[in-house]
C-alpha cells in the first residue's frame, strides 16, 4: 500500500454501511439458522456491509481490511439507550448492531469484548450496565413478566406476534452474545410461553389469534434443542415434537424462515418423531411442507380502471400531465425570469380554451345527459 494511502486508511475513524444502505444483515443469517448463523458467517457478513469508512476526505468508501484492523484492538463494546418505548429484544436492531460487532470483534482478535449499555433513560441517573444485567431486567420486567403477557392478549394477534417476535430476537442475542445470556433462560420460555407456567390460557390464546405465532416459537425452541444450546428433559422434548407436528398438521406450516426455509431443522424434527414412534405423525408433517414449498404464489391482477368517458375528465388528465412535464424543467419558474407579457399572454390563452371547451360541452347529448 503506498504511504498516502496508509495515511488516509489510518485516519478512518468511523465505519458503517455503504452510503444509500441500511442495516447490518445479521438477522437473516440468524432467523434461518441451520447452521448458517455460525460466528464465522456472522463476523464476516458484518465486516463486509459495516466496512466502509468516513473521514474528512472519504466518505463511505470500502475499508473492510481497515475495520478489522481496527476492531483487533477493541476491548468493550458500548451501546446508548435513552428510549422508555423501546426495548432491547422489541426489534432486531440490537443484536445486529451490538451482537454483530461483539461477534466480529471476537472472530477478529479471539477474544470476546465486554459489551455494556448505557442506560440514559432517566436524566440525572445515567449508569453503565452489562449486556447480561441489561437483558435479564428486560426479560424479567417484559416477556417473561405475566403483567406484560396479560397486556400482548389484550391485542389479539398483534400480541401473540409480537411475543413470538421478541422470542426471535431473543434468540438473535443467543447467537450474537451468547456469554450474556442465563443458561437457563430457555428453559423458562418453554415453562413461560408452552407450558404455561402462569396459567393464562396462552395455548388457547395462540390458537385462537394466531397459531403460526405459538408454531414458530415451538420451532425456534426445537432449533435451540437441537443446536445443544438447551437440552429439555425427555418430556418436554417429546412435548416440542408432538405439538409442533400437530400444530402444521391443524394449521398449516407457518412458511417462515424458520419453519420452511430451515431444512435441517425439519427433516430433524421428522427423524427425532420416527425415533419416538410417531411415524404418522411425521408423514403429515412432511406432506404439509412439501405441499407449501411446492405451491406457486398466487398471480397478482391488476384491476383495470375504467376508460374516461368525459372530456372534462380528459381536460384534467391532461393538464395534470402538463403541470408534471413543466416540474422537470431545469428552470426556475419566477416572475423575474419571465417577462410579464407573457404571463398575461398565456393566461388570456387558458381563458379562451377554457371557455371553448365548456361551450362544445354543453352542446353535446353527453354534456345535456350529465346535466
């Protein structure tokens, strides 16, 4: 590299997406999952849309190899959070942002940074919190907390989406920031969210409002299983099994990332049915999934409008046409860039016109019959 150039990469301070872009990606690697979620593919697919840099002479221009020399010296990770709307597991911009530099970090330099957020909700108590301190108040005090559970009921299948959402994004810290999460905390999901440990009727609830809400979080809860992430008892695993086979069966396969698009997940769950004797029960499964991949979307029509049958209508369509192709001129329509004749000129003609046309109307059967 020649020296000017040295001297320009070393001054990028800041990295983000290519100019135009949005987002960093992560979430689809994660909500697939299947082994494509690894910490590898993570890492990489944040350092190629997040590497490009900003400085006072460049301005997003591709700096991957700058970014993960960079990010070999990073040490903690530091997010802000002002927003009582919002929370961390609400939508999967967190762990994208958070998750996916800590796992980039990590690849990058083999070892895990501290992450913290800085909790700014309350002027005045400002205060540095782990990740882990930070997600568990969230879980406990949220989507975990009977009150709040009660209150996503209320709104019927937004709520029961809602809360499936935010199992999903749970999941995306789990991937992302694995050492910041209890243990145990998938276990409580199942207990919370299947088993109904505070006997709110959420089975019936799911059922009811949304039923490919209660099969996703079944599917994510089998996927965590599988990875060895969490492993439940016999019970509850037979359990998982059993339900999620019925509910595509009752219900129909959700077809989401998770459910269709994750292969390895269902020909996994097919065999571990096999394995338990439930062979009926994995053939309908399967049947049901092979039915969804293989159905074409429905063709989109395009209602037709119905042909103008007045002129007045045609006057308007064309003078709507008009008043668009004078908007793309590169001209600045002014009174100082115009000479006032023709103003005047051009007003007495549209004067004219208009009284033509409202004569020639009202001559015709048409224009009698409308009147």
């Amino acid at each position: 590299m020649a020296p000017d150039e040295a001297a320009r990469q070393g001054r990028l301070r800041v990295f983000s997406a290519k100019p135009g872009a949005y987002g960093v990606g992560v979430q689809y690697l994660v909500e697939k999952s299947g082994g494509g979620d690894s910490a590898a593919k993570i890492a990489s697919l944040y350092t190629a849309n997040m590497g490009f840099g900003y400085s006072a002479d460049r301005w997003g221009a591709a700096s991957g190899a700058a970014l993960q020399e960079n990010l070999r010296s990073v040490e903690a990770v530091q997010f802000s959070r002002s927003s009582n709307l919002y929370g961390s597991l609400d939508n999967d911009d967190t762990y994208q942002y958070v998750g996916g530099l800590r796992t980039a970090i990590e690849q990058i330099s083999t070892r895990a940074p501290d992450v913290y957020l800085h909790n700014m909700r309350q002027a005045g108590a400002e205060k540095l919190v782990t990740l882990r301190e930070w997600l568990a108040v969230e879980l406990h005090s949220r989507q975990l907390n009977p009150v709040w559970i009660q209150e996503m009921q209320k709104s019927g299948y937004a709520g029961a989406r809602e809360m499936s959402k935010e199992i999903e994004h749970l999941y995306g810290f789990q991937k992302t920031a694995p050492d910041h999460l209890n243990p145990q905390t998938w276990q409580t999901v199942l207990d919370v969210f299947v088993k109904d440990k505070y006997h709110l009727g959420l089975q019936r609830f799911f059922e009811e409002q949304n039923p490919h809400a209660r099969q996703t979080v079944l599917a994510r809860l089998l996927e965590v299983e599988r990875q060895g992430i969490q492993r439940f008892s016999t019970g509850d695993r037979k359990m998982l099994l059993t339900e999620y086979a019925r509910s595509i069966a009752r219900d129909g396969v959700a077809c989401n990332a998770q459910t269709c698009g994750n292969t390895v997940l269902q020909q996994h769950i097919a065999r571990e049915l096999r394995q338990n004797g439930a062979s009926a029960q994995a053939a309908k499964m399967e049947s049901v999934l092979r039915q969804a991949l293989n159905t074409p979307a429905p063709e989109i029509v395009m209602k037709k409008e119905p042909p103008h049958t007045t002129r007045v209508v045609e006057w308007r369509t064309l003078r709507n046409y008009a008043i668009s192709f004078t908007r793309r001129w590169p001209v600045a329509w002014n009174l100082k860039s115009v000479p006032w004749w023709i103003w005047i000129g051009g007003l007495c003609g549209y004067v004219v016109a208009a009284g033509l046309l409202m004569r020639r109307r009202r001559s015709t059967p048409e224009a009698l019959s409308l009147l």
